[in-house]
C-alpha cells in the first residue's frame, strides 16, 4: 500500500523554493523526475541531493516529483524531509544540512534590540537576504506568518535555515506557536544555536517557565552550551495585567514585548496609529520590564510605506521608554534605527560624562563629577549606553576619544 507526502510551493509566482511529492512504494526503486527553472544548470545536482536523502533515511521504493523554483539545497532537504515525514511519520532520522561557519556566533543579553525583522518562517526567499538589512535580530516566525496548514513543514526550514544562512550579526530570534503547541517547535531550533525564543499571547509566568524548562532539558541533551533567551509577548488584558510576573519568570528573560493587534482586539476595539487605545498597556509593559531589569521592545507599525507614520511612532516609543521596535519589512529597518539613535545633545553631554567617569576611574575616585556637579551611577549608566548607541547608530566613530569627543 503506498503513501503520499507533499510540502513545499509550485506555482508561476513562486521563487526560491520548491514543491516535493514522495510516493512510497512496496517495489520498483527509485524513481526521481525534476522540473526546474534552472534545469540545464542544476537539474542533475537535484536530482541527486534527493536521492541522497532518501537513502539517509533508508527508502529503496518510491517516486519523487520535484517542481524546482530555484530553492538552494537547505530549501531543497527542508521540502524533502516534511514531504518524507507526512508519508512516513514513524521516521526520526533528521536531514541535517553542515552548519555554516556564518551561523556559529553568538549574542549576549544586554546587546541592543533597536529593530527585529519578520520573516515567515515558510518563506526561504525573504530570509535568504535579510541579513543584508542590517537589523538588529531577525525572527524566523512559525505562528500569525505561517498558514495552519504550513506549520508543520515551517518547522523543517526554519531549522535548515538556522543552520544555512548567514544573518550578518543580526540577532537569531524564532517566535514559536503559543503554548502548549509550541512546545512541540523547540527541538526543531534549541540545537541549532536560536539566541531568542519569541513567546506569543503569553499570559502567565507559567507559560514562560514551560519553555524554559523544555529548552533547557533539550540544551543538556544536545550538549548546547550557549544560552537561549526568551522575549515573552504580552498580546491581551490579562497578559497586560501579569506583566511583571511574566518579565521576571526566568533569568532568561532579556526583554518584554508586546503585541497590538491581538491586545485591541482582545480588548473590543481598534488599533490606531494615535495610540490612546493601547497607552496603558504599552506603559505596563515598559515599567514591567524595567522593574525585572529587561529590555522593553514596542509592537510593529503595520503601513510599511508610511515612513512618516512610522518616524512618529518610534519617537512615541522612545518616549514611553521602549529600547526597540518590530518591523515587517526591510525598508523600516533604518528609520527605526535613526528614530531610537541619540540626538546631538545627550551625545555632547554623555561623552563628557563618560570621560569623567573613566577620568575618575583612572585616579581611582569613588566619585564622578562634571565641573561643580557629582554625577549619579545611574545618569553615568544612562550615558555609558547613549554613546554605545551613537556608535552603533554612525554618529560616534569607535575613535571618539581620541577625536576630541567629550572635552569639556
């Protein structure tokens, strides 16, 4: 008796991808049949990384189909393994592409977080070149981006993709399904160095502790000696209300989000861009955050062609106290990134605090002072970070000290 399994996409519209059906057979062999776009090129290496899989996971017996829209080879086993596995789902073996020498950094938990790109996580043509954007992190989403009927074979890629692609530097984040479902993702990217797990509609501590828990059993498992991170999401009233116990559930918490469409639909009215409906809300979340010592990180802005809109709606953020903001498409990266950078006041005024501070440091003081004035820990904290940011932003060469920067 034969069994089928599909996954992937086909169609005139469709680019970087493929679509694989797997028939299992009793007899007969192997059979492999390629239809590419770039036939003439690759339809050979194809058709031989298929049948490479299929003898990774033992099948002597079956017809292939592939439609071939230029998918690269971690696309091409992703779509493989999920049309395998819907066929054969009593297979455990996993096709794992080598891991690149570009997805091997790390991150660290109090890096910046000004911008976090969205990617569907079904959508290997929009990751492959994300990372060019320079964001701060990317997110390989499994939840709102992904069609119910994907999610399953969205696991596959986003793992190969974790594993292939080169993000530049940007933060490696996945938004898991929202619990208990999502669970069920984590051994598809805790061994495949993910820095942070997005944790949606999170309601509760306990939702927090339920994935930290599971990564840290697949971390001692795989031997993963990186730390994985969490971002809770806070989506509804009830979340809103539980802020506090939801930043402060594990120790690795590193920020706290939330989410608008989900929050002024739970609430029974309309997202605006003026915001009066979502004020409250966004200031739980931030004073939330700051009092478990965490970053707080704004919603997206959903017009993608508003950059006027959006400018405005950064500057609110910054304002509220939010370190960061979500985009949906490249072309937001860097007004969020102008929006969240310093201006050219607090750079004077916080380069000349920080070479008092290191000044005072060097004669062994206890105290930091600008002319007449004791400078606090804190304000020194808040400048430390201004010009780490003005760096980061372009507005301070890493050099500024010996360019002159901060002379009083």
């Amino acid at each position: 008796m034969s069994a089928i399994g599909q996954a992937g996409r086909r169609g005139d519209r469709v680019r970087s991808d493929c679509w694989i059906s797997v028939e299992m057979r009793e007899s007969g062999g192997v059979s492999v049949s390629v239809k590419s776009r770039v036939q003439s090129m690759y339809g050979d290496s194809i058709r031989r990384t298929i049948e490479n899989g299929l003898k990774a996971f033992g099948i002597e017996n079956a017809v292939v189909e592939v439609e071939d829209a230029g998918a690269v080879p971690f696309v091409l086993t992703a779509r493989l393994e999920a049309a395998v596995k819907e066929a054969r789902p009593d297979i455990d073996e996993e096709l794992l592409p080598a891991a690149s020498e570009r997805t091997t950094y790390g991150t660290s938990r109090d890096r910046f977080r000004r911008s976090r790109l969205y990617l569907p996580g079904d959508q290997a043509k929009l990751m492959l070149n994300a990372g060019l954007h320079r964001p701060d992190g990317v997110i390989l989403d499994l939840e709102d981006s992904v069609a119910p009927s994907q999610k399953r074979a969205a696991r596959f890629m986003v793992r190969n993709a974790l594993r292939s692609v080169d993000f530049f530097g940007a933060e490696r984040m996945v938004r898991i399904n929202q619990i208990p479902a999502g669970l069920d993702d984590l051994p598809f990217i805790v061994p495949h160095n993910v820095h942070v797990i997005l944790i949606p509609k999170c309601e509760s501590a306990e939702d927090v502790r339920a994935v930290d828990g599971r990564v840290q059993e697949l971390r001692k498992s795989h031997r993963v000696e990186a730390q994985v991170f969490l971002m809770p999401i806070i989506e509804s009233a009830l979340g809103c209300f539980r802020a506090y116990e939801i930043a402060s559930a594990s120790p690795n918490v590193v920020a706290l989000t939330i989410g608008l469409e989900d929050y002024t639909a739970d609430i029974g009215t309309q997202r605006t861009n003026e915001g009066r409906e979502s004020f409250w809300a966004r200031s739980q979340v931030v004073n939330a955050a700051r009092a478990a010592r965490v970053q707080p990180i704004d919603t997206v802005f959903s017009d993608v062609t508003d950059m006027d809109g959006l400018m405005a709606s950064v500057l609110e953020a910054k304002s509220l106290g939010f370190d960061g903001k979500g985009c949906i498409h490249p072309r937001q990266i860097e007004t969020i990134h102008r929006g969240f950078a310093p201006g050219e006041t607090e750079v004077a005024k916080s380069t000349r605090i920080v070479t008092a501070f290191e000044k005072a440091e060097a004669e062994g003081l206890g105290v930091v002072s600008l002319g007449s004035k004791m400078v606090d820990p804190p304000v020194v904290k808040r400048a430390l970070r201004a010009v780490e940011l003005a760096v980061a932003s372009g507005i301070l060469t890493e050099d500024w000290r010996e360019e002159g920067g901060g002379d009083a």
